[in-house]
C-alpha cells in the first residue's frame, strides 16, 4: 500500500473498476457509517475486510466479533451511542441475526444489514449464487412487523443502494436489509462515487425538549408516527426496551399496549411506501408478457426481454429494487394490462408467490422461471420457458 | 445534577434520599420479597454516586432474566437488550465515546450461559464494561430451571434428581479469559460490595463482579432454604474472605466454602484504547478500491 500524506476524506470521489462487495462498504462509508461489527462468512467477507481498512482511516471502529448475533447486537448497541453503524454477512450467519434485527425493530433502532446471499439452506452453497433469503429478510424474526429491504442489480447500485438504505434506517428508525447475492458481490464493474456534496446524507430525527427539563418520552412519535431518538450520553436518561412498551419506554404487558406499538411499527413503513418502494420499468409500456425479476436475475431477464423483443414478441421488465415493503399496487396494475407475468429468480418461488399474491383476480396469470442456487439464468434459458406459456 | 436533586428529596418525608435515581413510576418492581435483587440495585446507585462518575455518561445494559430487569429501574441511559446479548450491546454502545462507563447487570444465565460466548470474548478484548453479574444459581424468572452455575446435587425444576453436571467458576472463568478486574461478593457483603463495585467502575477496561444473591422463590425452597434470610445465613456461615488467592481455587459446590474476595485488578490497554491507536496507523494508508 502506497503513503500519503494529506488526511484520508470519507468518501472517495472518482471512477473505478470495483466489486459489490467493495462498492456496498464505500457506500456506507458515504453514507456516513461509522461503525462496523461483523463475523468473517462467504461469500460477504471482503465487505468486512474493507471497512476494517477504511474505518479507522475516517474516525470509526471495525470490531471482528466472536460470533453474528454478537456482531449485530454490537451494531444496535453503536447506533444508540449515535454512531451508523452496519454489518454484512451471508444466509447462515442471518440466520444468527434475525433475533437481535427483531429487537432493533422493537428498539427502532437505525442500521443496514448486507445480506450477500448464497445457495440454502443450512451451509447450502458457500461460494455460489443463492436468491433464496428475500423471505427471511421479510419474516426472519419473530412477530409482526415491517422492514425494508433493497437488492442491488449492479456495482454501482451497491454503492447508491448503499446511501438510500442507511438514509430510510435513519429515516425510519428500522434496520434495514440490502439483499446483494454471490455474483452482484464478488463481479467487478465500473463504479462512479460522486462528489460528497453530492451525496444526500438523512440524519434521525432529534428531540425538541431540552434534556433534563422534564422527563423524556422516548417512544412519543410525532404524527409521522416516528418518535425522536434521544442517544446515550445526551442527558435525556433514554429507556429502551424489547418488551412492549408505552411512550416512556416502559414496559406495559397487555393486548391494548400490544396493539398500539405494532400497529404503529407497521405503519410507519406502510404508510410510507411511495416515498420507500423502488423499481425500474424497461420496455412496459406495450408489454403483454411482463417479467418481474431483481437482483442479478433482472439482468439476464432483461437480456430475455432484448431477445423476445428481437422474436416480436411483447416481453418487458419490472425490476424490483425495493423488496420490503412489496410493490403490491405497481405489481397489480401490471397484472390488469399484461396476459402473462413471469417471475424470474433464483429460489423456490418466495416471490413468485408475492407477485401471485398482489396480482390475485386480475387478468394475467403468473409463472416462476425458477434456480435453485449455484447459476444465474441465461436469458435463452427464461425465453425458452416463456415461450412455453405462451 | 442527580446530586442536587437527591439532596433536595431528602426534605421530603416521603421520598427516599435515591428516588432520583430510579426511573419515575417504576416502583414497585417485581423482584420477590426476600430477594437480593432490590438491595444489590441499590448498592449499585451508592457506588455510582461514590465513584462520581457524571451520571450522563453512565449507560445501563442488561439481558434478559429477574437481574436483567434491573436496566429499566435505573434512572440512566438505559437499554433492556435480548437474551445473552447485552456484553456485544455494550461493546458497541460503548466504543462510540471514550467517556462513556457502559455498565451491564445480568444474571448468570444471562452472561454465562447463553450469552457465555460474548463473556469470555468481552473479557479477552478488555472491552470497557463493567460487569455486575448477580448469580442466583438457576433461572428465576422462568421458573427455577437448573442453570451453569448450579452446583452437583441442586434441586430445580429441570433436574429434579439433583444436578448432574459441574457448576461454572465465575471468576475463574473471567479472569482466564483476560478479565483486568474480578471480584466476588455475597449479597450480605454490602460495605465490601459497595467498595468492590466503586473500584470495578473506576478500572479502565474489562471488570467482573459476581454477587451472589438469594433467590428464595424458585432455588430456596426446592433446596432446603426456605426465605431470603436462611439463604443470607447460609452464605454468612460458608464465606470465607480470601483477597489475590487464585480464583480457580474459588469453585463453589453444595455446602463447601464460598471464597469472597478481589481476585485480579491488573493494568492492560483496553479496546477503545487499542481502536483508537488503529486511527494513527490508518491515516497515512491509502485506499484500494
Ligand atoms: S425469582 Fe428469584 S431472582 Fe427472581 S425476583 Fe424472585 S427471588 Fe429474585
């Protein structure tokens, strides 16, 4: 490595040829991630090795933990000392995870995890593609509750999607999920990081009231249905809690108190869905058989569209860039217009079955073109199966 | 600012001189009558204000379990983590601020059990934490269930024909695992306890105190001691003080000698020292994108 002198800056502004892996670390760092704890897992370890070089150089820690849930116990612990914070890691080692994200869901508690997703279950396909924890990132912990995820479909998303997830976790004050897999991580392409100025930077809302005046009502949410989010060491004497608890953060063990917080963590992503759901729309406009794909799969979907298109035959490309919420009012108006919707994705059909379900009673029918981890389709692959339903 | 409001509270006939430190309308707690709990949160208040630590800096942190409730009595920046978790919680809470004294109350179950892997790693980084571990034993808040630290021969609801297996050494295993200040103290010990906890807040980087404390709802009465009192007594007669003796001589087993004492107090860098020291190294390091 070569020495310089001036002070290293936050975020490396320029062009590069660079993997997801790389690209998802430098967009936290953009972002203004400041703390990293994390367990060593493929296919996501060069995010971890990343950071550890580059947090000490902007004024963060990287701390290599005994174990995943020590790693995002760690990273809910740093956002309430005020730090972002993230980790990233792989199916198994989400797996370990899920308990302590369901407690930054009921802390609400601002932080991204990369989910750089391989083939499952169980140790499955450490060094090869898997699509197949799009559901656990939705339903992975226990209880009611809404969360976001994002998947990236390029090195330069991982960047972008990078910023957009700490800012709706700040936002919000929800863990949020990025869902890369194996290819999107370790594949290199061109990455643009842009000026710093350039990077909108969303801070968590802060109390009005002056600590120490009067006692602090840490879960009060303000009409957004987001409470203001009093740290450790400000003076407020902040509560929290995984129990279900009141506005004073106080524990309240009853159906009503129950009702009232899940409601409310629910609907503060519901009720925000236009602001929080992404996708990318290509060659829709007259499709009549519509394919819905995210991640690595929207690329050889789309190639699968270029060849349909080439055949005369009306394919187009929903691509799904936020996951979590579900883009259910998009995914129904599509199933009003197209005859066919073909769901392409490396997994059993987790979100094939998403798509059938918000497409329910409308005209087009929905099929999955299908992997089950290890290899990406090639776009003559899902023609071949479209051109069987058709 | 705590100080004056305490002293302004004990004009008021009804209050306790440490009301203020307690969250407001959260007595009564939920701690059995003839539990330890109550009086251990309270020499836990007395040495933070001895210690005159500026009570903005202090952050409670605990798991799950009767001691874990502890978090949410105390009026600090305080956090009720999940089962186990509490040690990384804090190892994260605390490195954002070199200033801040991250303390973690939690039972034994809490911190050797489920969360053991976190306290044997917590110990071996000297991460900054505090550590006041109240051992009960067994598990009271799910019903008296045989735990890691219940000794050959203890009747729970989970070993109703004596446990079979050894008990874990509390300090021992701390200590062995790079803890840089161990104690242990019964729950009768209050002067020494206080003392212990004042020293265990002041020391830079990872410190260890077990209490042992008396559970009479869910380990006395299925082991022959029927209420809090017998509990203390029992302990009274089998404690012995025992100051820098090796703490794997400490092991506790059914009617043997409970050995109290400060077992370790050492100097080492700890990890916030050694996390910022990595803030010089990488300046002059260029990225490799
Ligand atoms: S069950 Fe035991 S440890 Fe828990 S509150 Fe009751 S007496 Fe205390």
């Amino acid at each position: 490595m070569s020495k310089k002198t001036e002070e290293i800056p936050d975020i490396l502004t320029g062009e590069y040829f660079t993997t997801g892996n790389l690209a998802v670390a430098e967009g936290s760092l953009a972002a203004g991630c400041k703390y990293f704890g994390g367990y060593p897992i493929t296919p996501s370890s060069e995010v971890a090795e990343h950071m550890a070089e580059r947090l000490p150089q902007v004024g963060g820690h990287f701390v290599q933990f005994e174990d995943e849930l020590a790693s995002i116990a760690s990273v809910l612990g740093a956002s309430w000392g005020g730090w972002k914070s993230c980790t990233a890691t792989s199916g198994p080692g989400y797996s370990l995870m899920v308990e302590n994200i369901g407690l930054g869901v009921m802390m609400e508690t601002p932080c991204v995890i990369v989910n750089v997703q391989r083939g499952g279950p169980s140790t499955g396909l450490p060094t090869l593609v898997g699509q197949q924890d799009v559901q656990q990132a939705r339903w992975g912990s226990h209880g009611d509750y809404e969360i976001i995820a994002l998947s990236p479909n390029s090195v330069q998303e991982c960047f972008d999607l990078a910023i957009d997830a700490f800012n709706y976790a700040e936002k919000y004050r929800v863990p949020v999920t990025i869902l890369m897999d194996e290819t999107i991580g370790h594949m290199s392409e061109r990455l643009v990081i842009p000026k710093r100025s350039q990077v909108k930077r969303l801070n968590r809302k802060k109390p009005s009231d002056k600590p120490g005046q009067q006692i602090h009502l840490p879960y009060e949410a303000d009409k957004d249905l987001i409470p203001p989010m009093a740290v450790a060491g400000e003076g407020y004497r902040t509560i929290t809690t995984g129990l279900t608890h009141d506005a004073r953060g106080y524990p309240v063990i009853n159906a009503s108190a129950q009702k009232k917080i899940v409601k409310r963590l629910c609907n503060k992503i519901l009720l925000n869905k236009n602001d929080i759901i992404k996708f990318e729309e290509y060659l829709l406009e007259d499709a009549e058989y519509v394919l819905i794909s995210f991640g690595i799969s929207s690329r050889a979907a789309k190639g699968a569209v270029n060849l349909a298109r080439n055949k005369g035959i009306k394919a187009g490309l929903l691509r799904l860039i936020t996951i979590w919420p579900f883009a259910d009012e998009a995914i129904q108006e599509m199933a009003k217009k197209a005859k066919v919707i073909f769901v392409v994705e490396i997994n059993n059909g987790q979100i094939t079955r998403e798509v059938q379900r918000a497409a329910a009673k409308q005209k087009a029918d929905v099929y999955g073109i299908l992997k089950l981890g290890g290899s990406i389709h090639t776009p003559a692959e899902i023609l071949k199966e479209m051109e069987e339903k058709i | 600012m705590i100080k004056k409001e305490s002293n302004s509270m004990i004009l008021d006939a009804e209050a306790h001189p440490l009301d203020s430190y307690l969250r407001p309308g959260r007595i009564p707690h939920i701690w059995c009558s003839g539990c330890s709990l109550g009086s251990i949160t309270t020499v836990v208040i007395e040495a933070i204000i001895e210690s005159e630590i500026d009570p903005k800096n202090i952050a409670i942190v605990s798991g799950i379990g009767c001691t874990g409730r502890a978090a949410g009595y105390l009026n600090f920046d305080s956090f009720h983590t999940t089962h186990g978790r509490a040690l990384p919680f804090a190892i994260g809470l605390g490195i954002t601020d070199p200033n801040r004294k991250v303390i973690v109350i939690s039972g034994d179950g809490d911190i050797a059990s489920i969360g053991g892997n976190h306290l044997i790693h917590a110990a071996r980084r000297n991460a900054d934490i505090t550590v006041f571990c109240v051992n009960n034993f067994q598990y009271g808040m799910t019903g008296g269930q045989v735990g890691p630290t219940s000794y050959i021969g203890q009747y729970q609801t989970t070993s109703p024909y004596g446990n079979i297996e050894e008990p874990f050494n509390l300090p021992a295993l701390a200590a062995s695992c790079g803890a840089t200040y161990v104690s242990r103290w019964t729950a009768l010990d209050v002067r020494r306890m206080k003392e212990s906890f004042v020293e265990a807040l002041l020391h830079k980087g990872f410190s260890f105190v077990e209490i042992l404390g008396a559970c009479p709802t869910t380990y006395g009465r299925r082991n022959q001691l029927r209420d809090g009192l017998t509990i203390l007594e029992n302990f009274k007669n089998r404690t012995i003080l025992q100051h820098g003796i090796d703490p794997m001589k400490a092991q506790i087993q059914k009617d043997g000698p409970i050995i109290v004492g400060k077992f370790v107090e050492i100097q080492k860098p700890t990890l916030t020292d050694n996390l910022l020291r990595l803030h010089k190294m990488a300046k002059n390091v260029k990225p490799e994108l």
